[in-house]
C-alpha cells in the first residue's frame, strides 16, 4: 500500500501506556482468543470486556503510564495515521456529493485497557468501534494477532481492518447503527445475531467502498494488496474461526459472517465503489 506520502489525520489519541485494572488481567493473543470465541458462542461483548479485564468499566483503582514506543512502533502509529486521513478524505468527499457533512471520528491508540463510553476497551477487543463516543479503539497487538494467529499479513490486510471499523462509523452517521438497535427489543437472541451478521457485513462493503475512491484519487494500492486485504476479510470469517478454535461450526452463533460472505461483500465494494450496491439488510442470500 502507498500510504508514506498520504496526508496524516490529526484524530489519532495516542494513549498508549500501562493500564492495570484491579484483579488479574489476561493479555496479549490469549485474550484475543478468549473474546473471540465468546462472542462467537452468544456472549455479551460488553460482558467480556469486564471478565476479560478483571473488572467493570466503572471500576476505580486504574493506574496510566507513558509508552516508550521504539522506531518500529512510531511507524506503525504514522500508518494508522495515514490510514485514517485516507478513510477522512474519501468519506468526506462522499458525504459532500450525498449533501451530508461527515463528522471525523477519533481513533484511539492504546496498550493493555482503556475507557470507552462503550465500556471498558481491553486488548483482548481487538479493534471496536464505540457508537457512544464515536471513536475507534486499536490497540496494535491484533495486528501482530491478525498476522501470527490467522495468517494475515500486509499493510493493506490492516488497512482493510481499520476501513471496516470506519464503516461502522458511517454506519452509525447513516443512522443505521441506531436502527438496528431499536430493532433488537423486538428479537430473539439469534434473529439479533443475524441482523447483526448483516450489519458487519455492510462495514465490510463500505471498506471496500472506501478502497475503491482510494484508488481512484490517489493510487494507494499496489500489487498483492488487494490479496491481502481478502486473505485477512476470509481468515475472520465466523466459520473459520470456530472451525480453526473449536474444530466444528455453529452458524447460528455466527455475528459477522462466513469467510466467503466477507470476501463478497468486501469485494462488492471494492469493485463497484457504489454506496448503493451496500444493502445488506435486504440481500438473499448473503
């Protein structure tokens, strides 16, 4: 991906640093892992965040320090830097032709937990977009997850988890976030599951949306990234996960979609840069 001569956002909260909440904490893959899988068997995301973290989210007793990133780190945080102004850029310019003002959102860089309107944001999240605040939450260790744990690599394989994130945030813009809320109070639990399977999936659409202008104004990809980007949108897929952490598959615990579907939708995007191609809520079969 092109991004070194891409103009960097001023939105990124770098918060990076030591949080210790109280009881004991587990960190890194494992509690990636464990998230995963919960969310994967029903669980309440918001559950997992306070078991995964030792503590609620309006827990006292957490304690901040100061990272001391080295060369490597900082040029990983100018890329989300990077990845992020592109994301402005192309929605902003959307937005405009639609007659509608995008609000930038915040994407907040941080190590071990932090707090979010949405509750407490653990490593164990991965990267989550809180409809509270309107902020992304990111810290960098799913990358090293994504690419260790699932076998997806690459600069754009990032970039496409960042844009996804940005999607729920157009999602959320659009209105669309808050509809599918209301519409939970009158669901069972799995019919919740796959709307919430179609709300994803559209996050997917819109990364691909975004790839699309990308590419169009600026050039930003190069070869293989394309590649990169559907390896790491099929190595999350719902059933390849479970498959891969539980040796078998349960569709209806499915919350974001089969490989395939994610591979579709972001492909759909990707190729047809056409908002109105992205019903997702509407489409049969998936």
């Amino acid at each position: 991906m092109r991004w070194q001569t891409s103009r960097r956002s001023d939105n990124v909260e770098d918060q990076r640093g030591t949080v210790i909440p109280r009881g004991p904490m587990i960190g890194g893959g494992a509690a990636i892992i464990i998230l995963i899988v919960g969310l994967l068997l029903g669980a309440d995301p918001s559950k997992l965040l306070e078991t995964v973290a030792g503590g609620s989210a309006d827990s006292p007793g957490l304690s901040t320090g100061t990272s001391t990133g080295g060369t490597a780190d900082d040029q990983s945080v100018d890329f989300v830097s990077a990845v992020l102004g592109e994301t402005e850029d192309v929605w902003q310019e959307l937005f405009i032709q639609s007659g509608r003002t995008y609000e930038q959102p915040h994407l907040v860089l941080f190590t071990g937990a932090a707090r979010s309107a949405c509750g407490l944001a653990d490593a164990a999240t991965g990267p989550f977009y809180c409809p509270g605040d309107r902020k992304v939450y990111l810290d960098m260790s799913f990358f090293r997850e994504l690419e260790q744990g699932f076998g997806a690599s690459g600069d754009f394989a990032k970039a496409y988890v960042i844009a996804h994130e940005i999607g729920h945030h157009v999602q959320n813009q659009l209105g669309i976030m808050d509809r599918v809320d209301r519409m939970r109070e009158r669901m069972s639990e799995r019919e919740y599951k796959q709307l919430s399977v179609r709300l994803e999936l559209q996050a997917d659409f819109l990364a691909g949306v975004w790839a699309n202008h990308a590419q169009k104004s600026r050039q930003i990809l190069e070869a293989g990234d394309v590649e990169e980007a559907l390896n790491a949108a099929s190595a999350i897929g719902d059933d390849r996960i479970q498959k891969q952490m539980q040796g078998y598959v349960v569709p209806d615990a499915f919350t974001h979609g089969t490989s395939a579907q994610r591979v579709r939708w972001f492909r759909l995007g990707l190729e047809s840069g056409d908002m109105r191609r992205g019903d997702t809520f509407a489409a049969d079969p998936l």
